[in-house]
C-alpha cells in the first residue's frame, strides 16, 4: 500500500494488496485515457463554442449518486493507529451528491467562479477486528462511520483558446477543504477534523460536436509531495436556447494525504445532471 510503514495495524488481510493493486491499475488507466481524450481534443479542435462570448453571470446546479471504489483511513499514522476502509465498513452506495457554481465572466477573456460541494454519509456497518482510530479502540461488532468532505472554492481562470469549434480555459483555484472522519460504537465516540487551505491548477474546455451538442471537460488537480487531490468531469452538454444548458455525464473526485498525523485517501465517482443558467 502507498505510504504504508513499519509496525502499523493492518485491519485487511495481505491478500487484499492485489485489490489495492488493481485499484491504483485502473486509476493509472482512467488517468491515461484521459490524458489521451485531453490532448486529442485540444490540439485537435480549433478554438467559445459557436465563436460566442460567454454569459456575464452563470449559475449551475448539479446533482446525481456517487459510489466509492476507496476510502482508506489510519489516524494516527503510525503503529497507534489501524488501518481500515471505510468501503468495507459501510459499503460502496450510491449515495446522493450535489453541487453548485456561480460563475462571473468579466469580459470574454477572464473569468471567476466560486463552487459549494457538500458532501456527507453516515451509515453503520461491521468491522472484523479490533480498530484504534484517533485515539479509541473500536472492537469487532457494529460501528457508525461518518465522512464528511466539503469543498468551498474559488477559481479565476482565463480562456486562452477561443473559436467556431471549441474553448478552452486555464486556471487557479483556491480550495478550502472541510473534512470530517468519525466511527461510534456503543457510546464510544472518536473524530478527525480538519479545515484546511489546498491551491490547485484549473482547466476546462467545451467542444462543439454539432448544432446545440457539446463535450465539456472540467479539471481541478494538484498532485505532489504527500498528497494529492483531483476533481475531473466529463459531460455530454445540450444548449436548450440562449440561456439553458443541460448536461449529463461522469465526475471522479480523487485524493488524499500521507502524513505522520493522518493517512487517509478515496476515490470518489458520480454519475451526474447538471443545469445552468445564464444571465
């Protein structure tokens, strides 16, 4: 496992490494084949969608179900703390998911856009073996998990390719992460909280592939030193007149950090409708 250290408390047994190792194949996978999907498209179109300049104000709204694949968690990080899933406490979902972004294009070159993604699941489930978790020992029987995941942001980004085909914007964001962990058992209560400042590169396009029918990209990531963290969606996008748009797609939320305070890293994904209005 990554980061993983001498004298820790394994909660999985040794033949769960080759899952871990088909998870992290897969994710090298999805990344390339997106990488793959990024470049074709952008060296591939040439130039907003429809030569159009964008609203002055936009709001969308976006809701959907969102499945977790990982969900690793040790705190503390180090040989007082277990290593568990919570996928394996309480299961993978689907759970309900939403978000909102309010976006201000100054002029048909710059741009600001704030995002709200609340996010929370508690739900019960068992675990097989003893867990120490922040400071508790939890024993083999019926825990509650919650996890808590907020993300505030704000993101100035600047479209630096526009025409007939496609747009494409680049970008930073200033995320505000506001995260929770917590397992109850019987009256025994332990959490992990934490609020904290994450910056990351923005980057987002929009190609036209006919009359009314777009592919969207959105990408907020940063990745190095002891954590990493990338929110990516992919729509299909349907502009019902001046000011409606509609879309249906794919966003995956990945990340996490390997400290000596904390290891915790998931992998999120969500099936997703979104509608936006412009003014």
């Amino acid at each position: 496992m990554p980061g993983r250290r001498g004298g820790q408390k394994e909660a999985r047994s040794d033949g769960d490494e080759m899952k871990y190792a088909g998870e992290a194949t897969m994710k090298t996978r999805m990344t390339a084949a997106m990488c793959g999907l990024l470049c074709m498209l952008l060296f591939g179109a040439e130039g907003a969608a429809c030569g159009e300049a964008p609203p002055a104000f936009a709001v969308e709204v976006e809701g959907g179900f969102v499945w977790q694949t990982v969900n690793d968690v040790q705190i503390p990080n180090d040989a007082g703390g277990t290593r568990f899933s919570i996928v394996d406490v309480i299961g993978s979902g689907p759970y309900p998911a939403g978000r909102m972004y309010l976006t201000w294009n100054v002029n048909e070159r710059h741009g600001v856009r704030l995002l709200l993604a609340p996010f929370s699941v508690t739900d019960s489930g068992e675990i097989s073996v003893p867990v120490n978790f922040a400071g508790e020992t939890f024993e083999p029987g019926v825990v509650q998990a919650t996890y808590l995941f907020n993300s505030w942001r704000a993101t100035y980004r600047y479209r630096f390719k526009s025409g007939e085909r496609a747009s494409w914007w680049i970008g930073f964001t200033a995320k505000i992460r506001d995260a929770k962990i917590e397992l109850d058992q019987d009256g025994a209560t332990a959490r992990k909280t934490d609020i904290g400042f994450v910056p990351l590169l923005h980057f987002a396009g929009s190609v036209r592939l006919r009359e009314g029918l777009f592919f969207v990209l959105d990408l907020d990531a940063i990745a190095g030193g002891p954590g990493r963290a990338e929110d990516v969606a992919i729509k299909l996008q349907y502009a019902a007149g001046e000011r409606w748009r509609f879309s249906a797609g794919y966003r995956t939320v990945e990340g996490g950090a390997d400290v000596d305070e904390v290891y915790t890293f998931a992998w999120l994904h969500y099936a997703v409708l979104s509608a936006e209005m412009g003014f």
